[in-house]
C-alpha cells in the first residue's frame, strides 16, 4: 500500500488557461499559500497539445527529428499546438503523477536519513520505526537547512534539524521547536502552523524499491491513491540480478536514446565479454507507430548477431521513467529486463535495472502477432479500438491495421477505456481508476504496461545483452541461463550468487563505454548548439530512437520538467557539470556513480580497505622477516640452520612476494570497483575497438 502523506496539502486557488493540441489542452494552476505554483495538465491519450514555455535547456528534443532515410518514416508525425508560453516553476504532472524510483531499500541505512535528489529537487528519506520509509523535501521550514544533515529521535519516529533541533513526524508535521520549549501554549501554535511543515510524499515500497509520488498536492494525493502500481517483471520471472543503481553525467535525453538503440553493442563493446564485431549482422526492426504520451510504444527488432536466428526482441516504454525488454529464446524460454530511468538535473540521470529469466514464455511473445497483423499489437481484424472496430474496419477515427487515430495509439494499446493522467475515456474512470481492461493514468491495455520509464540499451540471448550496461556483466550469465531455463541447478547457482554482494559481481566496463561516448557527444553538442535534428537516422535499427525523440516532442522534454528556469549547474555530484566539462576521472568516478548511494558497497569500501591493508602489513613484516633471516645466514649460519636453514629464508621471500602481489592486485581491485575506472581505462587503452 502506498503511504499517503498529508501535511502539506492546502486549499487551492485554481486558473484554467486555454490552449493545446487537437483535442484541447486546459492548464489548471494550483496557488498554495507559502508554495510554488503547481501545474494540472489535464489531456486524454491522444492529446497532441504540449506545454510551451521559454526558450529551453539543452537539449531541445523538440527539434528532435531524423534528418533522412527510411527510418524518419517508422515513426508517425507528431503535430503539436503550442499552448501559452509561461515560467513554470514545477515540473509538469507527466513526471510528478507517477511512481518514481528513489533508491534500493537494501542500499538505504535506516539509522540515519539519506539526501536524495529526483527531478531536481532535493529529497531526504529516512525510515520511521513503525510506519517504514518515509520521503520528504529535505529542506527544513525554519531556516531552510537540510534535514538529511539530521537524526532520527523519539526511537526513530521523528526527524530532527541539526541546526536547531526542530522535529518533523513521518507525515512532516512539526512536533517540536526547542526554542519555545518554556511557553507550551507558543510552542502548540508554531507547531499547528502550516509554515512548519515540511511537505512529505506518499511512498510505495515495491519488491526491495521505494517508490515516491512527487505530487503533495490534494489533486496529487487522490491521483495517488487509484494509481497502479509499477510494473516490473512479469509474473514468474525467476530474478537473476537485484537492482542495480547508477548515476550518471548524462542527459536523461541520451539515456532513452541509448536505451533505443541496440545495434552499437558490436562495435562499441567489441571485445568486452561475448560482443565481436564480426559476428554482427544488419538489426531489423519494425516500424514504430505513433508514441503516446502517457503509454509510450513498442518496438520490435531482430537479432544482433547471425547464430540468433530469427529472434524478435520486444521494448516497451513506459513514459516517463520505464522500459522493459524482453528476448525470446529458441527453447520457448525468455530473458528480461527491466530499467528505470530518472532524471537528476539537467545533464544528470540514475539508472535502477533489474534481470530477471521465465521458463514460459513471455507476454509479449504470447501477444506478437504474424507478418501482416497489425503493427506493434494495434487494433485489427476484428480487435475493437475505441468502441467498435471488426474485421480492419476503423471505428471512432482509429485506424485499423497499426494506424494509429484520434489519440488511439498502435503500439498495442487499446482505446476502448484508456485513461489519460485524469482524463475519463469511453467509460475509463480518471485519476488512474482502471476500467475495461486499460489501466488509468498511463497504463496501457493489452498487453502495453505503463506508468514507468526508460531502458538502457539492446540485447540479445547471447552474447552479452547491451541492457547489461546498468547491470554489469553478470547478465551474461544471467542469459544463458535464461537459455536453460530457470529451473534445477541453474536456478539455484544464481539464487546462491544472488546472496553475495553485488559489487562482487558486476564489472562497469561496459558501463564506462557506453558512459564516455554519451558524455562526449553531450559535450560536443553542447558546445555545439546541435541537438537529435542533426542526427542522421537511415536504417531500421535506429527506429527506436526516432520513437524516443517523437515521445520527447510529445512530452515537451525539457520545458516540461525544467521549465523557463535557468538552468541548474551543479548539484551533490558530477560538481559543475554541465557548465564544465568533465575529466576522466569524474565521469568514471565509481564514487558519484554509486557508491555513495548505497550502503552496501559503502560497506564493501571498508572491508576491501581493511584487507589490503592487512595484506600490505603482512607482506611488510614477510619481507622484514627475509631480510632478518638473511643477515643472520650471512653473519650466524647456525642460528639460521636451527629454523630451517636457507630454506626458511626463500620461503619467507616468497611469502612476502605472494603477499605483496596480492596486496597490489587488492588495491587495483578496490580502486576499479570503489573508486574510479580512470586507471583501468588508460591501461586498456580505452574504446575496446579502437586499434583494432
């Protein structure tokens, strides 16, 4: 159950601005006493309206379109209508009336609370001792100090400032101001004051994930409560890798991008794992059909390499945050991903990725339909969409055979009952209620899911999945035996693997290739001024990202998250990105992209210190010991022949070296997995294909 907090909620004053795309797009704006505007666009799934504001952050998916080929062709126009120009001061309810993932409740430590920043804005979580996680604005009401700077008192169901030591309840009530301490009935009104509150969000906990809806407003708060929850794996996918989470100095933007576009995983990763560029053949792919706004789209494609046969792997994005593959195998068997994407700031984004394999196989292979159905899962020959459609026949503007019409997407979503963020439809009930088999508030029907966010990368059965990026380089394994099927001894090898630590099984190779050529195209083309419009998009392999781009049009990404503000330069990591360039060293920091975030590895730091510096004393005092026994088979051959003669002296100069070698290898180990990926980078000359 999602945990509702209500503090923060004030009566609203409410303007409806006029505007949008076809179908209209009415802004309402909700005025809060001692709060900043909040933004309630209210759209059914085929509104084409989108916000407008002033000119925006790099980058302008707006301008975002295929400059030629066939592949500009894949994906439907997408016309949009201006609303009016505005300073928004919030992000827009696309990304705050949604579950976001904040952290894996595993890397959380429930002593003390935890600064998080999601969508700009900066967050503390902490958990209370009987009602479970809590997420709060970490900002302190008083003199606007962060709270995550804090602790936990009245065992553990309060959360005190450490500047002056006020306390806020789990629902971000003050409870207490030490200061009026002596005048009970002053100390009562400044508590019972709105001002004093902190705003607090609902959270759902969600198989190890906190989840928060970062919408405290009322209208957000009843949205809340009939929201589905997220979608992850499906039912009866065996998990083979727990969450992995990364943050990254990269653009949401060119995450979803990557995420699209799994054909470079030969070349970029050629060499690394199972990936050969030579094994590679030409990635075909589906048209993709219009993007919806609030159910995203599906694409599918062919194999990466040529002993992959006819494989079709299936993407489904769910806006804003969510992105599942799935890759069926030959034996009927399938392997999943699932990864979440979120924005930090600009130019900075978290990844949180799961893995999993099903003995059975997948939905989406249950639902892939033959050559000549309609594309990607649409209404046809006798399927209905919105309302009445048989036999190909198109019904209330929806076109049968893919088409997408009057808001009805192809991309197997269904219109019959689809809700839009609120927007009642044939029936549908707003607000996220599900009616007729379509989830509210962006879930899709028919096999679509929604209310999520972005993926990372392509795969395939073998080799290496792309997807493995976020995960590492344990979903190789996690692949092949997907290919065996999740049960018997396969099973039980990765649920023992899944017990140690994952920092013990995951390389950021991968990672780091995919990492340093996104930031060196961000950087170029921030420099540059250019933007998705410059790219040259001409096979089917790049449909992906031509429908990711359409979806960032649609969605009127950045205005509609970062709005007319300038914008933020810096923030807890990657100091001073965008507005600086990175160095090597940063943006392969393991530190900023994850260690700092997760307790787990932060104990892992302290335990590999501990023994390399035990390693180090020991082959110190090895090598003391051979220098001492030496000296004395050179001055006291006797003394030397009572314990073991010249032997004892090699064998001790052999100890010190093993413990010597080990301690070096343990330091290189702590720097590659803790620290930065800089050293292993130089010393494997970088790029795996360059040179070769």
């Amino acid at each position: 159950m999602a945990t509702l907090r209500p503090c923060a909620v004030h009566r609203s004053r409410y303007r409806t601005l006029p505007g949008g795309g076809r179908n209209g797009l009415p802004l309402r704006i909700s005025l809060s006493p001692g709060q900043p505007p909040s933004f309630a666009l209210r759209a059914t799934a085929g509104t084409n309206g989108a916000l407008a504001t002033s000119p925006p952050p790099f980058p302008d998916a707006r301008r975002a379109e295929p400059n030629g080929g066939d592949v500009s062709r894949s994906v439907a126009s997408v016309t949009t209508t201006p609303a009016p120009t505005l300073e928004q001061t919030q992000p827009s309810p696309l990304w705050l009336r949604t579950w976001a993932p904040v952290l894996p409740t595993a890397q959380l430590d429930p002593s003390v609370p935890t600064p998080v920043v999601l969508l700009g804005q900066p967050l503390v979580v902490w958990r209370h001792s009987v009602r479970g996680w809590v997420v709060m604005r970490d900002v302190c009401p008083h003199r606007l100090a962060p709270l995550s700077e804090g602790r936990l008192e009245a065992g553990g169901t309060r959360l005190a400032c450490s500047y002056h030591g006020w306390e806020f309840s789990e629902e971000g009530r003050c409870t207490k101001v030490p200061q009026l301490a002596s005048n009970p009935r002053a100390s009562a009104t400044a508590c019972a004051s709105k001002r004093s509150c902190v705003t607090s969000f609902p959270t759902l906990e969600l198989d190890g994930m906190l989840f928060a809806w970062l919408d405290a407003s009322e209208e957000g708060l009843q949205a809340a409560q009939t929201a589905p929850k997220p979608e992850l794996l499906e039912a009866g996918v065996t998990l083979i890798v727990d969450w992995v989470v990364n943050e990254m100095p990269v653009d949401y933007q060119f995450w979803m991008e990557q995420g699209q576009d799994p054909s470079h995983a030969n070349y970029l990763h050629h060499g690394v794992a199972f990936f050969r560029l030579e094994n590679s053949v030409p990635m075909l792919g589906k048209p993709v059909g219009a993007p919806d706004l609030l159910q995203g789209y599906r694409w599918e494609h062919g194999a990466y390499e040529k002993k992959q046969g006819d494989m079709r792997a299936v993407r489904d994005f769910r806006p804003p945050f969510n992105s599942s593959v799935v890759y069926p195998l030959p034996d009927g068997t399938a392997t999943h991903f699932s990864m979440w994407v979120v924005p930090v700031r600009p130019g900075v984004c978290r990844t949180h990725s799961l893995i999993g394999t099903s003995k059975e196989p997948s939905k989406q292979q249950k639902q892939q339909q033959p050559a000549g159905a309609a594309a990607n899962g649409a209404a046809a020959n006798g399927a209905a969409a919105n309302g009445t459609a048989a036999n190909g026949t198109a019904a209330n503007g929806t076109a049968a055979n893919g088409t997408a019409a009057n808001g009805a997407a192809a991309n197997g979503t269904a219109a019959n009952g689809t809700a839009a963020n609120g927007a009642a439809a044939n029936g549908t009930a707003a607000n996220g209620t599900a009616a007729n088999g379509a989830a509210a508030n962006g879930a899709a029907a028919n096999g679509a899911a929604a209310n999520g966010a972005a993926a990372n990368g392509g795969a395939a059965a073998a080799p290496l999945p792309a997807e493995s990026k976020s995960a590492g380089g344990a979903s190789q394994a996690a692949t092949e035996a997907g290919g065996k099927g999740s049960g018997g001894p396969i099973a039980w090898l990765f649920g023992l693997l899944r017990r140690l630590p994952h920092w013990m099984l995951i390389s950021q190779l991968v990672v780091d290739q995919d990492l340093m050529m996104m930031a060196r195209q961000e950087t170029h083309m921030r420099r540059t001024g250019q933007s998705g419009r410059d790219y040259n998009l001409n096979s089917m392999s790049d449909a992906g990202v031509a429908a990711t781009h359409a979806w960032l049009r649609l969605a009127d990404y950045p205005n509609s998250l970062w709005g007319g503000k300038p914008v933020v330069q810096s923030g807890p990591t990657y100091s001073g990105w965008p507005a600086q360039e990175l160095s090597l060293e940063q943006i392969l920091s393991r530190q900023e992209r994850h260690v700092r975030h997760c307790t787990v590895c932060q104990r892992g730091l302290r335990q590999v210190t501990a023994l390399c510096t035990a390693l180090t004393v020991a082959a110190g005092l090895a090598a003391a010991a051979a220098v001492v026994l030496a000296v004395m088979a050179a001055v006291i051959p006797d003394a030397v022949n009572s314990v073991g003669g010249w032997r004892a002296v090699v064998g001790a100069v052999v100890v010190a070296a093993a413990l010597a070698l080990a301690a070096v290898k343990g330091w290189w180990y702590r720097e590659e997995k803790f620290i930065s990926g800089a050293a292993q980078w130089r010393r494997r000359g970088g790029f795996t294909l360059k040179g070769k």
